[in-house]
C-alpha cells in the first residue's frame, strides 16, 4: 500500500521518508538522530551562517584532493608492465606477430591507465604508447600477410594442375 503526500497527493512507497515528487518530510518516518559521521569524499555547499555567501567548496560528488584507502602514489623508474610490453612489441615485429603483438596492446593499455590514475611514473609512457600502437599495427599488419600468403598459396596450386592446360587436354 503506498502513501500519499500530504502536500502534493503523490502517491509513495510505504517505507518513503519523503516525497519524491516534492520532498516533503512524512510525519511517521523516523530520522537518524546519532552524530553524523564526517566522510572525507564528500562535503557539503553553502555550509555556513545565514545570509553569508555560500563557500567555494568542493560539491558533492566531485573527488577531493584526499588519498583513498589502498591507493599508491606513482613509482619512480621504468614500470615491468611498460618494459614488457616494448619487448612483446618487439618481438611481435620480429618473429611472433599477433601472438605477442596482441599482449603488447594489453600491457600497453594496462600502463598507461595505470599512469592516467598516478599509478605508475609519467616517464614510462614512451614505452606504454609504443606497445600499444606497435602491437596494434604488427598484429593488423602480420595477419594481413598471412592471409594474403594464405589466398596466394591457394591461387597458385589451382595453377599447377596438370590437368586444366590451357590448350584443353594432351
């Protein structure tokens, strides 16, 4: 059974606190009334005395300048995700192709969201960015060759049979 508004008739769920049409506060609902507890991600706007101009604060929702729980700050030298997705680059131009062309993207991709979050040095993009595009560009570029080998290869053994001569037979 819903509730309606004593301000507006709009009907509400039974367990509504307020109106969620208006947001007018029901009678029956029973509000928190312990201490509020501060929480550092989030501040409130305008907090200040009546009349007063509202604070320039940080608006709910947005982050704040405060490390998080479990967060690292960036490491300083060359990062082993970046290191090896140059080498994976390296050896997708090479020899292997998609097979390390493909983890060089990923490793490529992994490190530079891990430079974008602070993760990881901004020195290690160079490498970050040449695994990522290298192993893009050898991946496409090897397994058009090979399909084109593949079509080509398959083009000529037509070619080779004895028995379609163009002169129409022995």
């Amino acid at each position: 059974m819903s509730q309606n508004c004593p301000k507006c008739q709009t009907p509400n769920p039974p367990h509504a606190q307020f109106c969620h049409n208006c947001g007018t506060r029901f009678g029956g609902a029973t509000v928190f009334a312990g201490p509020v507890p501060h929480h550092p991600q989030v501040a409130a706007v305008g907090v200040g005395p009546v009349g007063a101009p509202p604070t320039n604060g940080p608006f709910i929702g947005q982050p704040q300048n405060v490390p998080t729980v479990g967060m690292t700050t960036a490491q300083p030298g060359a990062s082993k995700l970046a290191v090896a997705s140059l080498i994976l680059a390296i050896l997708a131009l090479f020899c292997f192709g998609p097979l390390t062309g493909i983890p060089a993207a990923i490793l490529g991709w992994m490190e530079l969201t891990a430079i974008k979050q602070g993760r990881s040095d901004q020195s290690n993009a160079w490498m970050a960015h040449v695994g990522l595009w290298g192993g893009i560009v050898l991946s496409i570029l090897t397994s058009g060759f090979f399909f084109l080998m593949l079509i080509l290869s398959a083009a000529s053994a037509g070619m080779n049979d004895p028995y379609m001569s163009p002169y129409g037979g022995y």
